[in-house]
RNA sequence: UGGGCCGUAGCAUAAUGGCAAUGCACCCGGCUGUUAACCGGACGAUUGUUGGUUCGAGUCCAACCGGCCCAGCCA
C-alpha cells in the first residue's frame, strides 16, 4: 500500500512504500543511477532512481527532471547514512507535472538586485525557506504569548483620518474625494480597545513613506501593538521583556535546525533571558560619552550610536524616560521630572537597534490638550481619542514591536529586506 | 534627501587606453553512490543609455537611467 505523507514524516515510514509530491531541487546523474534532490516544502530528500530497479523506458526520463520541475514520486523510504537528512527513497515510479525550463536561480551565488527580482522563485531556496519558518514561529510565538496572558486581539483600522507619528511620513490615498492615511499605527486604537477589553493587542501592517534607504526599513511592515489599562511604565517593560524572552526561547525550541541552517550563534541567542537591564536615556547618554561619541543630552539616537549602547550587553538592553520634546504628544511626561516622557526602547543586541518602542500614555484630558496645542496638532480631528479621557481614564500603557527588526535579529540577517516575503521598499515594489 | 561606490554573455567575475576572457547554468556525449557530483565538447556579448576626448574607449570625461553601501528619520 503506497503511503501519501511528506518529507519531514519520513522518519516514520521506514521500509513503506510512499507517495511524495514536490519540486526538483537539484539532480544528478551517472549512466545507471540518478540522484533527484526532492523539495516539497516541509523539507528535502534524495531519491535515487536505478536504471537496474525502473527499467531502462522510466530510466531515460531521469533527464526530463530539470531544476524545479514538479513532479510525484513513488518509492521505499530507506535509512541510509549516505543521504542528507538519513533518510532516502528508493524510487519505484515518477510523474513529471511540468518540466521547468531555464530556471532562473542557479545553485550558485547571486546579486541582491537579480535576487530580489526573482523574489517570487527566491523564496524557494534553502536560506528564505528557513527564514519564513522562523518568521512564522515569531508571530505564533508572540499571539500564543499574548493570548495566554490575556490580551485580546481586536483588529485597528488600516484607513485613517489622522496622524499617530509625524506627518510627513504618511501615505496618502483618495477616499473617495477625501483625503485619508494608511496607518501607521494602531495605537490610538489600541488605547480605546484597552478601556472596553484590559489588555488588547493588534497585529497588522504598517505603513511610513520615509525617504529612508537603510538595512533597517521597509515602507511596509507588520507590527505587533499591546495596550494594557491600568499599566505604569515599570509594568510595561516587564510586558517587553517577557514577550522577547519568550518569542527567542520559542525559536531556540522549534526551529534550531533552521538557525543552524542560517549559522546564526545560537548561544547569542540562549543569552536572552529576563531581567534585561533598564538604563535611563540621560544614562545612556552618559555610555555615549564614555565611549567617546559627540552626542548632546536633548537629541534622539542614531543608528551608530543606539549600537554603542547596546554592544555594552549581551541581551536586548530597555532605555526609558526620553526628553519629551522629541516624543509623540500622547506619551505621559515623568512627574519626577517634567523635561522627560515615560518613553521605552528596547535595543536588541549586536547593533540591530530598536525593536520595541512604547510608552505610558498621558491619561489627563488638560495635559493632553496642551500637548496637542504644542505640537500644532488640531484638537478636532482628536474628539474621540479624547473621549477616552473624559470617559473612565485610567493609567494605561502599551508598546509596539517590529516583526521584521525581531526576525532579521533572531536570524541574524544583514539586511530587513529578506525578512518579509515580499518586501516594499523606497525603490522597490516588485514583484 | 545628501555623501561614497558600482553597471561586461541567463548568472557570478576578469581584462595596463591596444584581439572582450574564465567559471556556473542551458544544450550534446561519457560515467552504478552522487552530496553546489565529476570528465569531454558546443553555444552564448551592439561592455546600462546618450554624447565627448583619442589613431584607438569595457577602461578617461559629462549627463541621464538603474543598483549597492553609509547618513538623517523610525519599528
């Protein structure tokens, strides 16, 4: 009896005839004997097909089987030391779907440029499925972690009226005659989620249309925003801070044979357990200086030197209480110090920078005003956010974390751009 | 949006201002245990575009187009 299964099962088939339905990952051949690299998403295994065991009609096809064609195969599962993986199939019969002319992506070295052309067939490849599968683990990771503390997904809108961030990073759309945004954030949102639910969270994409070419940024990307009623600063970290500990232990358990596939340091990686260290930004400021960096208390990092910062740990690093003056209007400013915000970053480590970033949010409605008026921002357009602090206010508070920063962390990528299957950037929208 | 670097065969690279070369892929042939298989053969280029300097330009100059890296801004 043939056995319809896929490849990562076939360690439960040994000596069973099974049916395989996949692509050519590659394939080699001597005159009696072909070696077909079978690809079927859910892994890869050598087939061997003898022209003693076919016959020599079946045989001669063995030549039809060119780089990504797809095809089924029939075949013994075998153990054999020889194969990658351990487990091989001796094949008994193969249907050739369709045969794959001059696939564009060779075994061999490529350019970003031509790769991220063929990002639809790039995709297939050893390295991007493995990325993929860690991203995947990620975001099932950080809903299961959420989900289990309590927090209640409610979906926020992707077309806005209104600004969070600065305004002239916004995307903006015809909405039938009326100007409108696509977000970028759902925290406003969030904020009146959290009065109906506690603790809410929502995960979407986001969108900034920032002039920005950097290994950092992607026009598009997906965030994960936690709000939380009666939550101070202090807790809010501790949210952080366990959410990432958390997502990187379940990365570790799950999808080690994808790190490893990607060489990315695993024990970087097993270092990442609570407490994270939490320094002030006036501290931080001070770690700039010793280091010998010009940078002037009032400013907000840089690239360089958020990286200095966090090469003094071996574990995301939480800096909090920002000046005010260069944070959102909505972040509650210290009551200890009036000139900062309870703002917090989390900075990962080895120089991927910031990978939270939240805050408590100002609850009383004469504060909020005030901001609102020092940042030019029309109170207007606000009626409803600032009904939620004429309605029940409450301290609360909440973060927003970056997929695509955590992934390119946690698998240790150069580059944003291979973190997102499709990514969008400031010169590229295709495929 | 600034600064720097780069565009050569399907892909990756080489070529002192002087015959555009090599590897891989594709195609043909050989090989019974290959691991990005190996061995032999064949095919494949208006050197990103336009103009200029020169006896002669892939190479030098200018503009444009496209890309990469860095900075600013952010998650």
């Amino acid at each position: 009896m043939t056995i319809r299964t896929s490849i990562k099962y076939l360690g439960e088939h040994t000596g069973k005839t099974v049916l395989l339905e996949g692509w050519v990952y590659n394939s080699r051949s001597s005159g009696k004997l072909g070696f077909l690299m079978l690809r079927d998403g859910t892994g890869i295994a050598q087939c061997v097909v003898s022209r003693a065991d076919v016959g020599d009609e079946l045989f001669s096809r063995f030549d039809e089987l060119t780089q990504e064609s797809s095809l089924t195969v029939i075949g013994e599962v075998r153990a054999d030391g020889r194969a990658p993986g351990g487990y091989e199939i001796g094949v008994e019969s193969f249907q050739l779907h369709q045969q794959a002319i001059d696939y564009p992506i060779a075994p061999k070295e490529h350019g970003t440029a031509f790769l991220m052309d063929h990002r639809h067939l790039w995709l297939r490849s050893r390295r991007q499925h493995a990325i993929v599968l860690i991203r995947h683990e990620i975001i099932k990771a950080t809903r299961d972690f959420l989900d289990n503390n309590d927090f209640i997904l409610v979906d926020t809108p992707i077309i806005t009226p209104n600004a969070v961030e600065g305004t002239t990073t916004l995307f903006e759309i015809d909405y039938f005659g009326q100007p409108a945004y696509l977000t970028q954030s759902g925290q406003l949102y969030n904020e009146a989620n959290a009065m109906a639910h506690k603790r809410v969270y929502c995960f979407g994409p986001t969108f900034r249309a920032e002039k920005s070419k950097t290994r950092r940024h992607l026009t598009e990307f997906w965030m994960v925003e936690p709000e939380m009623a009666y939550c101070d600063l202090d807790e809010n970290m501790i949210w952080a801070e366990k959410l990432i500990e958390y997502v990187v232990g379940r990365v570790l358990e799950n999808r080690a044979a994808q790190l490893d596939m990607l060489e990315r340091d695993r024990a970087k990686l097993e270092a990442v357990t609570a407490p994270f260290p939490r320094i002030s930004y006036t501290e931080a400021v001070d770690i700039l200086h010793a280091a010998g960096q010009e940078f002037e208390w009032g400013g907000d990092f840089g690239g360089g030197d958020e990286t200095v910062i966090s090469e003094q740990y071996d574990r995301p690093v939480i800096v909090h209480r920002f000046p005010a003056r260069i944070k959102a209007f909505y972040m509650k400013v210290d009551a200890e110090d009036a000139r900062l915000a309870l703002g917090m970053d989390v900075l990962a480590p080895e120089g991927y920078g910031e990978i939270v970033g939240g805050g408590q949010r100002e609850e009383n409605l004469d504060v909020l005003l005030e901001r609102l008026a020092e940042e030019d921002l029309d109170p207007e357009t606000y009626q409803w956010y600032l009904d939620l602090r004429r309605y029940g206010s409450t301290p609360h508070a909440g973060f927003g974390m970056g997929i695509e920063r955590v992934v390119a962390w946690i698998c240790g990528l150069p580059h944003v751009r291979e973190t997102i299957p499709y990514p969008r950037m400031l010169q590229r929208m295709e495929p």
